[in-house]
C-alpha cells in the first residue's frame, strides 16, 4: 500500500544559501494531546515549531505534550522554544506544555536539555499528567462576531463563577469578557472561541479569533478621542492581560483575582 501522507502533519525546514540544514517534522495527533515532533531542530524552525504548538494549545483546553523522543535539537535556540512556549500560555485558561523525553531522569523533572518544562520519560506518564488535570473545570463557548456575543459570552462567565465559588469576579469578568468579546465583533469579525477556568483562587479568561491584529493599550485616552476605553476598562478590572499571536490569529486573555475586589 502506498504511503499517504498525514494530513495534520508540518514539516519544518531550515536552509543556509540555498542549502536544507534542518528538517522537523510536527504532527498533530487530533484524537489527544499529543504533538509528536521528529527529526532536526534548530533555530530556522524554532519560529514555526513555537507557531504550531501554541495553535494546538489554543485549539483544545488542557495541557498539551510534546513528543521528542525522535527529535534531535541542534542548538540552544531551538530547544529553548519550549520553555518559550511554556511561558506564554501560563496565564491562559487550563493550558500548559508537558514533554515526553525519555532522556530525562525522573518523570516531571526537567533535565538540562528543556530546562523549565516538566518532563517525563514515557508517553504513559505524560499523558497520566494530562488526565489528572482537571478539565472538568473548564468551559468553552464558539461564538460568531455577531450582536448577542457578548451577552453569551457574559452568561457562561456568570455560570462559571457561580459554578467555581467565585460570585465576587462576576462583576469584573463579565466587564472584561463583554470589551475583549466586542473587539472581535468590531475588529477581527471572526469567530471566537471564549474558554474559562478556575486557578486556585485565580479565575483566567481568553478569547481566540482568528484577526493578527494585537490590541495596543497606551493608557488613558484623552477626553476628545473616540474608542479606547475598551482596554482601559480590561486593564482597571483585572490583575493583568495581554495578547499572544498564534499563526491564525490570536488569544487575548486575562487573569483576576478575588483579592483586588475586596472592600
């Protein structure tokens, strides 16, 4: 039977004058966490390799492993994308990067080679970890850029923080799930994906659409500008937010705490 090729499946080169110096190949396993990376990474591919990763978090809750038991990583650039990666989705709702590297010496223990990211030497481990996760605190709305998103979008905040024990960050995040869920219908004009989850005491909210376009925050708009108090608004009521950039588009995200609420 002939090869056939597998359709969720990236190969990542890199070239120096003309000639290939790398080659990694990414393949998403669609039916679990698993993203099984093989071959030679180096800096070329880092870019690319740090874009599928985090396409793959944004995609699904929960954390997600990377295989590299048949990845060979070339220099340090290429395998500090992990860590990078580890890094930006810290305050997104339910994620996380784990790795499968059978180099390491202990499960969850980061060896030299990845340093920062919890590593364990089995797949079986790694995915033991993700199920241990708990993913039942996570909820999720796709919503269209359309009049109404917003308000469905402040309903399933409400229905989570009442779920969580969190009634004190209704107020402040149904505010700041209304400004970031009406950029997209004003801006991007893209589908959403809004997710939610408790982090201990913490509550961390995102919004995925499909737009590059970041959001800039400079501060208090004069009196005499139009728009702006979107962000102002998302900025007084959580501890803090930002955006991440993810190859078709990008998460905005958010994390409050029920201590900037007391009085």
């Amino acid at each position: 039977m002939a090869d056939v090729e597998r359709p969720n499946a990236l190969t990542v080169t890199g070239a120096h004058n003309g000639a290939i110096m790398s080659s990694c190949l990414v393949e998403v396993d669609e039916s679990s966490a698993v993203v099984r990376l093989t071959g030679v990474l180096d800096a070329a591919g880092a870019e690319a390799v740090r874009g599928a990763l985090l396409a793959r978090l944004s995609d699904r809750p929960g954390p997600v492993v990377a295989d590299v038991t048949g990845l060979r990583v070339a220099d340090p650039a290429g395998r500090g994308v992990f860590a990078e990666v580890r890094r930006e989705v810290t305050d997104w709702p339910a994620a996380d990067l784990l790795l499968c590297d059978p180099t390491v010496d202990r499960p969850a223990q980061p060896d030299a080679a990845f340093a920062d990211v919890p590593a364990w030497p089995t797949l079986d481990g790694a995915l033991a970890a993700v199920a241990a996760t708990s993913l039942a605190a996570v909820l999720t709305a796709e919503l269209e850029p359309a009049v109404g998103a917003a308000r469905q979008a402040r309903e399933l905040v409400s229905t989570g923080c009442e779920r969580w024990g969190m009634a004190v960050l209704t107020d402040p995040a149904c505010i700041a799930v209304t400004e970031m869920v009406n950029n997209v219908v004003a801006h991007a004009r893209t589908p959403m994906t809004v997710r939610l989850a408790p982090q201990g005491n913490t509550l961390h909210l995102a919004v995925r659409d499909h737009s590059p376009r970041r959001p800039t925050f400079a501060g208090i708009s004069p009196p005499n500008r139009a728009g702006g108090r979107g962000l102002l608004l998302i900025d007084t009521v959580t501890r803090r937010w930002g955006s991440s950039a993810v190859p078709d588009g990008k998460v905005v995200w958010c994390v409050l705490h029920p201590e900037d609420e007391a009085v």
